[in-house]
C-alpha cells in the first residue's frame, strides 16, 4: 500500500499526538498505582480482607515488647467505605500507645520489593505505621506533617500531608524499596526508598541511615541506636498503637534492584 504525502502528514500528527498524551498521563491513572491498585503481574496479595489469609500469612512480631498472643486479636471488619471487609488494628494489647506490644508480621522475609496498601484513619490523631523490612517505619499520623509525620520516611524525610485524602478515607502508599547492601560485614550502601502517596510522588531515592525508636520498634532498633544495620531481610510489619487504623488491599513483589536507583 503506497501513501500520499497527506496521509503521511496525518499519520505523523496522529502518532506525536498520542505520545503527548502517554507522557501527559499520571500514575494516578495507571491501575498499578493509588487507590485501588490491581496486582502487579508476579505479585504475590498479603492482605485480602479476609481472616484465612491473615492467618496464613502473617503472625506477631515477638519483640521486646510483646504482650499479645496467637491467635492474631487484629480483627476483621467491614470496610466502612467501600464493599467487602477489611483488617483493624485492634488489640487490647497496644493500649496507651504501646507500638511493639501486638504489632504484626509477615511470615515471609524480603530484601528489595514494590509494595502496595492501603489505609484509613478512622478517626483524628490516628496513628499506625508501616515497616519495611520491620526496620524503616513510613508513618500513618493523622494531624503529624513533621518529618515524624504521616507519610515520612520518619525523621529522614519531609511528611508530604498535603496528598492525604483525610480522616475517613482510603489512602494508599505504594513503594519501590531497596534494602542496604554490604561488603565483608559492612554496610556500604544505606536502604533506599521512592513512594507515591495517593497516586502522585512524595519521595524519590529517600537514603535511610537508621533504625527509629529504640529495640520495641523493629529490628536493629536496639543496635548501636538503630545505626547496626544488619545483612538479614526482614518481613513487612502493620503496627498497633491503641487507634482504629484499617488496612486493605496488600500486595508486594520480590525485585533484584542491582543499582542504587528505586525509581518507578
């Protein structure tokens, strides 16, 4: 098939202007990113809103603290949103603020990973966190935009409050995370993390020096201050403060970062 010169030109127009229009498009609109967030392909789901899963594939982190015990006293609950049902981080055991008394864990163990999830602060001063590698906390604090604040790499980054949706409404944090790397025993290179926070970017390439919080805040919390890193992958980690904060829509898939680079 042969084209005139007014074809080519239209066909040249209608191609430049479809490529405008893939680099226009946010990750909001990407159905891998934000609120509702489908399953990447090799993704493995860790949170469902159901019991059976929560059961099989989590358990306590049995630290310092630990005041909880098994069965998992989190409960499962409708989601006050949406259809369906979803996990409360409810557990007489954290009462008063005591993070590390019934926290939970995955039972699988990572080292670099794209995880995403979802959360709703059910009600003002609401507070959970989210651990990576149950070492690196990104804060869930409602009324906090200090870099101990929702959404911070917690006291390594600013909280980007601005791009919370709010008090009784979904949230969602989606992270690529690179773990720290070592040579003969040491730490030559910090764990790294890039985020987005409802679908725009809120940190890009983030070092992360320290363990936060002392022993009862995950592990190595205890090391040197936070600074003795270890060699060891570690699971994700849900925190339980004493607040209503529910938790939905959970999935992560192992990744191989080989440079120092969790842009996505």
């Amino acid at each position: 098939m042969t084209y005139s010169r007014r074809d080519v030109g239209r066909i040249a127009l209608t191609a430049l202007a479809g490529s405008r229009l893939l680099e226009g498009q946010s990750h909001a609109q990407t159905p891998n990113i934000g609120v509702g967030a489908r399953p990447e392909p090799g993704a493995e789901m860790i949170l469902d809103g159901s019991r059976a899963m929560l059961d099989q594939k989590w358990t306590y982190w049995e630290g310092p603290r630990f005041k909880s015990s098994l069965p998992i006293k989190w409960k499962i609950v409708p989601d006050p949103v949406d259809s369906g049902t979803v996990l409360q981080t409810d557990d007489p055991a954290a009462a008063g603020g005591l993070y590390g008394a019934a926290d939970i864990v995955t039972k699988e163990t990572y080292r670099d990973f794209r995880l995403h999830i979802e959360f709703l602060v059910m009600a003002p001063g609401g507070n959970s966190g989210v651990y990576l590698q149950n070492r690196y906390e990104i804060q869930i604090f409602d009324g906090d935009k200090t870099r101990h604040g929702l959404g911070a790499v917690i006291n390594e980054s600013e909280s980007p409050y601005d791009l919370y949706n709010g008090v009784g409404k979904w949230n969602a944090y989606d992270f690529m995370f690179r773990a720290a790397r070592f040579k003969d025993g040491q730490r030559v290179e910090p764990a790294m993390v890039s985020m987005y926070f409802n679908g725009k970017k809120a940190h890009s390439n983030v070092p992360i020096q320290q363990v936060w919080g002392g022993a009862n805040s995950g592990l190595d919390g205890g090391n040197e201050k936070g600074r003795g890193i270890t060699d060891v992958p570690g699971p994700l980690k849900l925190q339980a403060e004493g607040h209503d904060v529910r938790y939905r829509n959970a999935w992560i898939r192992k990744v191989d970062l080989v440079k120092p680079d969790t842009s996505f």
